[in-house]
C-alpha cells in the first residue's frame, strides 16, 4: 500500500531529468494511478512538431492550479518531466516534450491520453501504432474549434442570473455591454465552462435574442 503523495512543483533551471526505472518512480507511479483522474483530454504527437498541444478547455477550467512543470507517469512505472507554457490561448507543452517521444521511440504520429489527477500530475497512455492520415487531419479540425478568436487580453463581463433564468433548452445572460460583445463578434457558439458538476457545456446564441442561449453538454 502506497499513501498518498502532494507535490507543490516550481519550475527550475534544474534540467529535465531522462526518465529511468528506480524504487522511488515506481512507486511514485503507482501513486499516481491509483488515483481517479479529474479529467481526461487526448492528443497526437506529430512527427513534424517538437511540442505538443495542450486541451484548451483543461487549461482555462485549471488555470489557477496547473504549474509549469508538469508530472506524467505511464503504466510501467516510468516519470515524465514536460514544461507547461501557461499561455491560455495556445496551450503546449514545450521543453521536456522531444525527451518523452525520444524515449518512447515516437518516429510517426501516435495517439496520446492524458488524465489529470491533480497537483499538476497526469497519467500517460501512449498508443504506439503510428495514426491514418484522416485521423491526423480530424484531430487539427479539433484543435481549430477551440482556438482563440482573438490575440489580446482576456474581456471579462459580470453576468447574472436568478432562478427563473434557466431551464433544460435555454440559458438567459444580462450583463451590461455583453449583449453588445455577442452582436458585434459574430460568433455564434460558446464553450462555458463553470463549476456546475465540473460540466462544460457548448452554447448556441438564439437568433432572436442576444441575451438568449441554447444548452447542450458538450
């Protein structure tokens, strides 16, 4: 039986260390994947990028617990240190990252599950067979649903709600002058993400009202 470790991690100019087998990994490992991820969220390594692409949606819902160096143990006890970027609006994981694939002999473009277990630690799954072409290209449409709409600094706007504001089909927003960012943005669908059940759920605005949105998990 393993008791259960926490970790407070501070990003260094100590090098990332080359994943070996020791008593401590092992052990550290199994620590972590005995834990139930938080969440989950999949990526590809891709043969012509030295980086990987983080889950937008995990970043901004994390924000303020993710460090910038992050834990990712796999299943046969190995320890993986990957510096995290912290940009919210293009999400990746940077130094540490050509060590990882180097290590796992990623020559083409492969599958990747990450699940997050808290304290800026993850479990890893690699799927060695190298991915179809339709895949690689499902996934870059998946990555450009989610990237920012604009380069600058976040807007932030005060909503309110009450009781009678919400029901199974819509959601009603007042804010003063978010009824003006819905109508002169031209978007039309929005990723909410909240601490209700740790839901994220995709709005669609209503055609006929800009304080109106129509729910569906996500």
């Amino acid at each position: 039986m393993f008791a259960s470790l926490s970790f407070n991690l501070r990003v260094s100019n100590i090098p990332f260390p080359f994943p070996t087998m020791s008593t401590f990994n092992a052990a550290l490992s199994r620590t972590i994947w005995i834990r139930q991820p938080i969440s989950f969220f999949t990526t590809m390594n891709l043969r012509d990028e030295d980086y990987d692409h983080v889950n937008r949606l995990l970043s901004i819902d994390n924000q303020h617990n993710l460090e910038r160096r992050w834990v990712l143990a796999d299943s046969s006890g190995y320890i993986h240190h990957v510096h995290y970027n912290e940009d919210l609006l293009d999400p990746r994981l940077t130094e540490g990252w050509m060590e990882l694939r180097n290590f796992y002999r990623l020559l083409g473009d492969h599958d990747i599950l990450i699940g997050y277990v808290g304290a800026s630690t993850f479990q890893l799954t690699i799927f060695r067979s190298d991915t179809r072409k339709l895949t690689v290209n499902n996934y870059f449409s998946q990555l450009s649903t989610t990237e920012a709409t604009f380069q600058g600094q976040f807007v932030h706007y005060k909503l309110t709600m009450n009781e009678y504001s919400y029901s199974n089909e819509y959601l009603v927003f007042s804010g003063e002058g978010f009824r003006n960012y819905i109508r002169d943005s031209n978007l039309t669908t929005f990723i909410l993400c909240g601490p209700l059940e740790h839901q994220i759920f995709e709005a669609e605005s209503s055609p006929t009202s800009d304080n109106i949105f129509y729910l569906g998990h996500r």
